[in-house]
C-alpha cells in the first residue's frame, strides 16, 4: 500500500486553481500517475484532515521540447486532480 506522501506529489497553485479554491471550494494536485480516485480522497483526508466530496482526475501529456538538433524530446506526462472539499472545511485547507 502506498503511503499519502507518495501518491500527493505536489499542490499546485496556479490562476486556475486559485480561483476554484475560492469560489468552488476545489483545489489542484499533482498525483501519481498509478493513483486511482479513492486512493487520492484517502490521501487528502488523511494529510490535510478534511472531508472529501469529490475527485476528479485528468492525464497530461508531456509536451515536446525542441533541442538545438534534429531531435525533439518531451516533457514528462503527469496527472492532474482537483479535489472538492467540503464547504465547512475551507477554513482548514488553507492553502491560496
């Protein structure tokens, strides 16, 4: 079993996000790629301490990167998920 500090990678905090977490109570993170929803609420409830509504999860492809030669490489792919809390919680997960 993995533990919650190896299946959530990183918080981002972008535009996008902190606006969701403000006016939607949701919040994005960088999560492993073999993570599955309801391993990413067990992780979230377990490290923030916060109920859970929702998981909604998305692949991101890697882009191309351009080299000074012929060949081109890319980025690497990474999931993306956005996490709804609930309401009463907002004040616990402070993070924007």
């Amino acid at each position: 079993m993995k533990s919650s500090a190896d299946i959530i990678k990183k918080i981002l905090l972008t535009e996008k996000g902190t606006r969701l977490a403000e006016e939607q109570n949701k919040y994005l993170f960088r999560v492993s790629m073999d993570a599955n929803k309801i391993e990413i609420k067990r992780a979230v409830e377990e490290l923030f301490e916060v109920r859970v509504m929702a998981v909604n999860t998305m692949r991101r492809k890697g882009k191309k990167k351009r080299q000074r030669t012929a060949h081109f490489g890319t980025t690497a792919a990474w999931k993306r998920a956005v996490v709804t809390i609930h309401a009463d919680d907002k004040d616990k997960l402070m993070l924007v």
